[in-house]
C-alpha cells in the first residue's frame, strides 16, 4: 500500500505547516492554554477560512468532500504543534453523527456552521465504571409527547466547555449494558438542565463532567433510530480513533525531532552524548517505532474509509491502536530519559508531548482493550 499524500493532499499539509509554524509557536499555545477559554477563537476562524473545518463534509453542506486519509496532514500537524483547540471533538466526532445519521434538515442546520467556524462540538458518551464499553449507557432519554426528556451523568468530556451542541448517546430501553436500545441525541450545551464540572487535563484540553437533570430536547434531536445508535457510535469512533492515531504520528515525529536534536548538542565527557553508541540505539529503535507507527495510521485511515464490513473496520482499527499506543509509551518515555532531567521542565515543549502522547495512548482504548476487541473481531 502507498502510504505518500497524492499531490493535493502535500500542499494541503504543506499550507498548514505553514499556519502552525507562523501563528501556533509553542510560547503562542502556552498563552491559549492559560486563558480562560482555553482555546483560541481567532486559531479557530483560520481553521475555518482555510477549509479545514468543512474537509471531511459533502460539497452539499458546503465541505469537500474528503476523508480521514485526507486529514491525516492536519491531524499530524495537530499533533506535532499540540493543538488545543477542538478540531477532533468537533470535526472528528459531533459532527459525524450528523454527518453519517443525520436527516437533512439537520446536516443543513449543523454542518455548513461547523464548516464556517461558528458551531463547536463535544461527544458525551462515557460514564462511571463504563471504562472502554461503549455499550454501557445508564443515562435515560424517556420518550415525552413532544420528544425526550434525558437525565444522567456523562464523565471527562473533552472540550465540553467550549462545544456549542453535545452529542449524547441515552438509553430508550433496556439495562445499562444491553447493546440494544441505546439513543444518539443533539442538545444545546446551554439547555435549561444541562450544568458541567469543567476541568483542563493532563495535556492541557478543557474538559468537563456533565450532569443532565431532566433536560427537555425536541423529537428531531433524535439522530438514526431510537434505540439502534451503539452501531453508530462504534463507527464515529473508530474514525476518530483513525484520526488519533495521525495525530500520534505527528507528536511522535516532533519528540523523535526535538531528541535528536539534543542527543547532537548536548555534550558529556566533552562530546555530544549522541556519539554514544548506547543512545544512537535507542534513537534507532525510536525512529523505526515512529514509522511504524505511521504505516499503521495510513492503513487504519484508509479502512474507515472504505470499510464496508464492521467487523473488519474494528480488527483494522484496533490493530492500529494497539500499535500506536506502544510507540506512544517507547517514544514518550525514551525521549524523556533521553533529555535526563531537562525534559520534565514545563519549559520545554518536550514534557507537554510526552503528556500529549501518554494521553493518546489511553483516548478511545488503551493496547489491552483493542488486543481484547481485536481477538475477538472475527
């Protein structure tokens, strides 16, 4: 399989290169991470005017049309700049559900505002003890006679505090763990009931706990079928999983990059410590963890891509994740041993991709749980 980017998608990443490396410096991203929103609404409105927004939607609801191999530059430069704003959560999440499930009166009301920069958007779909089973839902959406009345509690919804529109999976019917009967729904992130416990993770994303107290939504916040949306769920997330994994490769391209660069320079015994023997080893095995890493973030964005078997989609997926949740762990712990004591510094942008990296390798299933789900997707 050819893993290089057509000549559209090199200039794609090549003029987002340029945006990060012009208006995304590591000092730029520690003044965002410090505000109050903690995130930028001018970065955002580049992110938008430069098409990034609308890449993955059809031309009918103003995008164009592209697919996760399409984002995987952006997703790399996301990575490599540790981008704080909620291009995943929306681009990669909410607006998938609409965008695979969603009546056309809701992709014409949801998507063209994504697309443009003014409507952000959040996944709410993990809860206590839920661990890594999308299966298991406790929040209820009791049908009323205008629509549904929803009531739970979601927890570590990334880039809740800033999302415009929550996409919150509820269960219509059965116990908390059935596969069956579990519901996808579009509510308003100020809707009378809605109330959030906000936080900023270990990696610097804004993310909050959010507590649904008899939150009333109309019959056409409802996306797909009642009680049919844990297929859906699986398969957003799976894409999103895809798109985390060409995220991991950037970040892993900037720690390998940034270690090196160290290795040559800093000198022990009067010579770079990079004429030892010993770490030129490990830079090697670090190296070859990065592109491997890389070759299996190509497979699995071109399989969601293309897949039309669920099964084959998770086994591809899963597989992809398991490796890249090991080159997360070996890059992120040799590049910190490797910079000794100076890469636990907050001053060094190195610490922040080592926390980034031990985040991704955790985000939608750590190696454990997709060697589980991998045995089994067959």
């Amino acid at each position: 399989m050819n893993f290089d980017y057509n000549e559209e998608q090199q200039l794609l990443a090549a003029s987002v290169k340029r945006f990060i490396d012009k208006d995304y410096s590591f000092e730029a991203r520690g003044k965002i991470v410090a505000s109050n929103e903690g995130y930028s609404n001018a970065i955002w409105s580049t992110f938008a005017e430069i098409g990034l927004l609308g890449l993955p939607f059809s031309p009918e609801v103003g995008g164009f049309g592209g697919g996760a191999v399409d984002l995987m530059s952006v997703m790399e430069a996301i990575g490599e700049a540790l981008v704080v704003e909620p291009y995943l959560s929306t681009v990669g999440l909410g607006a998938q559900f609409v965008a695979r499930a969603g009546t056309s009166a809701q992709q014409q009301a949801i998507l063209p505002l994504v697309g443009s920069g003014k409507l952000k958007m959040s996944l709410a779909q993990t809860e206590k003890d839920a661990r890594y089973n999308l299966a298991h839902v406790a929040t209820r959406a009791k049908a009323t006679g205008a629509g549904y009345t929803l009531s739970g509690e979601k927890r570590v919804v990334v880039h809740a505090p800033c999302a415009d529109r929550l996409i919150v999976s509820a269960r219509t019917s059965g116990a908390d763990t059935d596969r069956e009967g579990i519901s996808v729904f579009i509510i308003d992130a100020q809707a009378q009931g809605v109330s959030m416990n906000a936080y900023r993770t270990i990696d610097e994303l804004r993310a909050a706990d959010v507590l649904l107290r008899d939150v009333q939504v109309p019959a056409d916040a409802l996306i797909g079928q009642a009680g049919q949306g844990l297929a859906l769920i699986e398969e957003v997330i799976d894409y999103a999983t895809a798109l985390l994994c060409a995220e991991a490769v950037g970040a892993i391209r900037y720690a390998n990059d940034a270690t090196l660069d160290y290795l040559k320079t800093r000198k022990q015994f009067g010579v770079p410590i990079g004429s030892f023997q010993a770490l030129q080893h490990r830079m090697v095995d670090m190296v070859i963890s990065g592109e491997q890493a890389k070759s299996m973030a190509g497979l699995a964005c071109a399989k969601v891509d293309s897949a039309t078997d669920p099964v084959e989609r998770k086994r591809i997926v899963s597989a992809a994740k398991i490796k890249i949740a090991d080159a997360c762990r070996h890059v992120a712990q040799e590049t910190i041993q490797l910079h000794g004591g100076m890469g636990m510094s907050d001053e060094l942008k190195i610490s922040h991709t080592f926390r980034r990296l031990t985040m991704i390798a955790q985000q939608f299933g750590d190696a454990d749980h997709h060697l589980d789900r991998f045995a089994k997707a067959y």
